[in-house]
C-alpha cells in the first residue's frame, strides 16, 4: 500500500447495497447489470473519494480523473462486491497501483517536456 493512500475500511454496508442493485438490475440489463450496478449512484468512488480525495487533490487528480481511473477497475469492482472473488485489499492494492502508475506517467511527460524546452 503507498505511504499515500491508506486502505479505508472495507465498506461492508455498500457491498450489500452494490449486491442488491445487481438484483435488482440483472432482470432488466442481464449480463450488464454486473458493472451497471456498481457504478449507480457512484457508491463506492464517492466512499473513496471521501477517504482518498485531498491526498488526490494535492497530486493534481480531479473527481473526473477519479472516475475514469476507477472506470478501468469496473471488473475488479464487480469481482469484489458482486462475486466474492476479490478480497477488498486486493481491490484497494490494484486502485492504488493505477494511481501510483498515473502518477509516474505525469512524472514522466513533464521530465520529456522539460528536456523538450532545456534543448
């Protein structure tokens, strides 16, 4: 886990909330119902976002950001709420990695851009 982002607790009451939005979705949307429903409400990014957001704030990373970082884990979402197949610090530990990548890839273009200018 980064120095940065401390694992919140596991949101043991959203999980049940996520599952039974999935129910009630899976008639309506079939197999979409799985990432459609943890994405209504933008349950957990808000429950993350409350642990997680002025340390994000203060690397630059917007709400926006947020949300389409946390898009790209859609799968290993519906795998920990939903399916049971992922513990909630693997979840975390993967979220977290996309950040610190995010952060290096940042890193790295503005070393390119300032490289660019010093020629």
């Amino acid at each position: 886990m980064s120095g940065l982002l401390r694992e919140p607790p596991e949101p043991s009451e959203l999980k049940e909330r996520l599952r039974a939005l999935h129910k009630d979705l899976q008639g309506a949307l079939g197999a979409r119902g799985g990432e459609s429903a943890v994405w209504v409400g933008m349950l957990l990014p808000s429950y993350l976002w409350r642990h997680w957001g002025e340390e994000l704030k203060a690397l630059g990373i917007t709400w926006q950001d947020f949300l389409s970082l946390l898009r790209q884990h859609s799968r290993d979402i519906v795998s920990w709420a939903l399916e049971g197949k992922l513990t909630w610090q693997e979840l975390v530990r993967r979220i977290v990695h996309s950040i610190e990548g995010r952060r290096g890839a940042d890193l790295l273009s503005y070393l390119a851009e300032s490289e660019k200018k010093a020629e």
